[in-house]
C-alpha cells in the first residue's frame, strides 16, 4: 500500500498482522498508520508496531521518486 502524508510517500503491506484487516482502509493519525478493525498503530517510516492494543510490525518498503515515477525497494 503507498500513502503519501504530508508530501512524504510510504508503502506498507496492506494487511494487519492481527487479524489480517486491510489497513488501507484505515486512517493516519500523527505519523501512524491505524488498522481500521482493532486499533493498532504502525510507524509510517518504518512498520514498526507502535505502543496499543497489539504490537507488531509490518513490512516497509524504501520509496524514490523518479520523475512521475513512483520506485519500491525493500
């Protein structure tokens, strides 16, 4: 999944490692990524699970911008 957050472009795997809820369907609240089913809280930057109700990381992949080219590498 990318998202682009104040100007700044992220991608995130799509699914919450709890309960497998698309977090694209989700919200960002401060920097943090909010799985839409239960709450959790996921670092834009890096995946990494954020103090709350489950904690666990998801994968975060390096985002370039190359022209209107938008490249991902993990």
């Amino acid at each position: 999944m990318l998202i682009n957050y104040d100007g700044n472009y992220y991608a995130l795997d799509n699914l919450c490692p709890h309960r497998k809820a698309p977090l694209c369907n989700g919200k960002v609240e401060n920097s943090a990524l909010v799985c839409p089913r239960h709450g959790a809280h996921f670092d834009l930057k890096t995946g990494k699970g954020l103090p709350g109700p489950h904690r666990a990381d998801i994968d975060s992949y390096a985002v370039q911008i190359s022209g209107d080219n938008i490249l991902l590498s993990e």
